[in-house]
C-alpha cells in the first residue's frame, strides 16, 4: 500500500472519527431533546433509542481505531503477525455488537404503531446486512492467519537454508 493511499485512509479515519465525535457531543443531546416531545404513548422508546444510538456509535469508534492500528501495522511491516488478530476480532466482534443493537432497535420499535412494519423489517434487513460485513471480515481474518502461517514458515526456511550455507 502506497504511502499516498495511506494518508488517504487515515485522512478518510480522521474525518470519520470526528464526525462520530460530533454526533456523540451534538447531535444525540440534540435527539434527546427532540424526543421530549413524543406522544405519552411513544415516551418509552425515548431511553433504548437514545442508548442504542451511543453504543452504535461507539461501536464504529471502535472499529476506526483498529483499522487505524492495523494500518499502522501494515506500514510498519508488522501486519503479518499474531499481534493484528487482536484488532481483527475486535473489529469482528464491533461488527456482530453492532448487529444485534440494530436488532435491538427493532425489537424496541416493532410493538404498538411507533414505525411502520416496513421499518422494523427494513431494520431486520441492516442487521442482516451488518452481519454479512463481520463474516466477511471472518473471511479475511482467515487469509490473514494463512498468510502469517506462511511468512512463519518461509521464516524458518530460511534459517534453515542460511544454516545449510
């Protein structure tokens, strides 16, 4: 990865990181005071929404600080080592954490007439979608411990070779 794409990315991490960072300062107290105005009927939604919100959030935090440590890996050369699976299931596991508060989301709005059942299914459906997205990363973590499995043993072929010359 060239070092332009790599500034790119963290430029692209930053902007998003601050961005989580506004709508966690601004834009949630902004929602919680929106939702003083619900219907008495709605009020109850009003807690699990706005908690739903900050741990989605946080969840993407998450996920941004690990792709940035893993780049870092990558420009170091150290990405191919045990130490980035760390960042890897954590990334997997924000992705499945994110999945189930979608889900969440669902559950909270699917009784009474607070949304449409076309939301709550639409909602069913991201977390689907989100879900997808961790088994792909699965799938990557997986090409990633093939990949370090190899550079080990070409590592050792070649102490084996170095002590043969």
């Amino acid at each position: 990865m060239g070092k332009l794409a790599v500034a790119a990315l963290r430029g692209v991490l930053v902007v998003l990181l601050a961005g989580s960072l506004f709508v966690q300062t601004v834009m949630v107290p902004l929602l919680a005071i929106d939702m003083n105005g619900l219907k008495p009927e709605y009020a109850y939604l009003r807690t699990p929404i706005i908690v739903i919100t900050i741990l989605g959030v946080v969840t993407a935090q998450v996920v941004l600080v690990c792709v940035w440590r893993l780049v870092t890996m990558m420009r170091r050369g150290t990405v191919f080592s045990t130490a980035a699976f760390r960042y890897v299931h954590i990334v997997i596991g924000a992705f499945v954490a994110a999945a189930l508060l979608v889900f969440a989301l669902a559950v909270v709005l699917a009784p009474g007439e607070a949304v449409a059942p076309g939301v709550v299914l639409l909602l069913c459906g991201v977390v689907v979608a989100v879900l997808g997205v961790a088994l792909i990363v699965l799938v990557l973590r997986m090409l990633l411990a093939q990949a370090v499995a190899r550079d080990i043993e070409a590592a050792r072929m070649q102490a084996e070779l170095e002590e043969v010359i």
